[in-house]
C-alpha cells in the first residue's frame, strides 16, 4: 500500500435499519463514480481533485435503509489493518445522511469513537460529488457508521438512511504486520547483531 492512497473496503455489514433497498457493497465497488480508482494505488488527494461524482440513478448504485428509519448503522471492512486518516463520502442526494459518527475497531468487537457528528452536504437532484473528512491517524480495520438525522431536509425525500459512495485514504505506514512477520524481523536484527560481535572479535 501506498501512503496517501484511496483504499475501498472489501465488505460491509449492516447493523441496523436494514435490509434496506440496494445493497451495501454498491457503495463501495465504484459502480456509480463517474471515474474510477485503483485500490491502495491511486493517490486520494489527486483523485478527489479530479471532481468524481456519484450518479443519482438508485438501482444498482446505492444502498437505503428501511423505509421510515431515521437512524441506521453499517460497518466496513477494509479486510486488514491500515493506518487511515480521512472519509471521502459521496452523500446520496434523496435522503442521505443527516449527522454521522465514525468508530473504529481492529478485531470487529471493541470499536472506539474515531470522531462524532459529521455534517454531510444536504444535495439537491442530479449527480452528486464527495465530501472529505479527515481525522488523525488511527489503525483500522473496521469502521463503523452510526447515521442519525435521515433522511436530510430536501423536499421530496425519502424516508431512510442514503449512501452512494465511500472511500478511505492510507495514512502512512504500510499494512501492520501479522505476529510472526514480527518475529522474523526481531530474529534477522538479532542474526546482524551476531555478525557483529564476531566481526569484532
């Protein structure tokens, strides 16, 4: 992975206010962008300047909640741990999300608030673009969306949580490494080390 590049999630799960209408992972497969990307290559920066917008066409592209819920929550699964530092959202034009929370969890059972209240753009009908996030680096592996205040004010909207599009930007370091990659790395810096020694004596 490179520092700085857009990453998708490989799955999603929804935890409440669902089925819903679509599915959740049309908001991550790239299927409504107007351009795509390469996942932990692009670079997320040049990518959003390049403007990508979210088509506002619903079947096959975005996923609703329940009719009539005005709260629902998905979580993502970047399918290892990175190290990510903001949210590209494309917030679905008819209903949306009204206020969001962000938490975070590296094993998909203890999550812990990564930031609250996020205000997404209220749009109006017709193709819509991204808004960005950012936050400070935190390891992840699961993001977990809490959505309140659904759908947004826009006359004529339906009633239920929205989602077009999400995407994540690669911090830094590359992916954290499993335990025995760990011990490997510990056993070669203790084999230089003997190598060393000799070399001295």
């Amino acid at each position: 992975m490179n520092a700085g590049a857009i990453l998708s999630a490989t799955s999603g799960t929804i935890n409440s206010g669902g089925p819903g209408f679509g599915t959740l992972t049309e908001t991550f497969d790239q299927s409504g962008l107007s351009v795509g990307y390469t996942s932990g290559v692009t670079d997320f920066d040049a990518y959003i300047a390049l403007g990508p917008t979210h088509t506002d066409t619903f079947g096959g592209f975005e996923w609703f909640s329940n009719s009539g819920t005005s709260s629902a929550s998905v979580t993502y699964d970047l399918g290892g741990i990175f190290s990510i530092d903001a949210l590209a959202l494309w917030n679905e034009e008819s209903s949306g999300i009204g206020s969001l929370d962000l938490l975070t969890s590296t094993d998909g059972v203890t999550f812990t608030s990564l930031v609250s209240g996020l205000l997404p753009t209220d749009h109006f009908a017709g193709a819509y673009s991204a808004d960005v996030f950012n936050f400070s680096a935190v390891n992840a592996q699961y993001i977990q969306f809490d959505m309140s205040g659904c759908p947004q004010p826009n006359v004529g909207s339906f009633s239920a949580c929205s989602i077009g599009e999400v995407a994540f930007r690669e911090a830094g370091a590359a992916q954290v490494p499993v335990p025995g990659t760990i011990v490997l790395l510990g056993l070669g810096i203790a084999g230089l080390g003997s190598i060393r020694r000799k070399r001295t004596n």
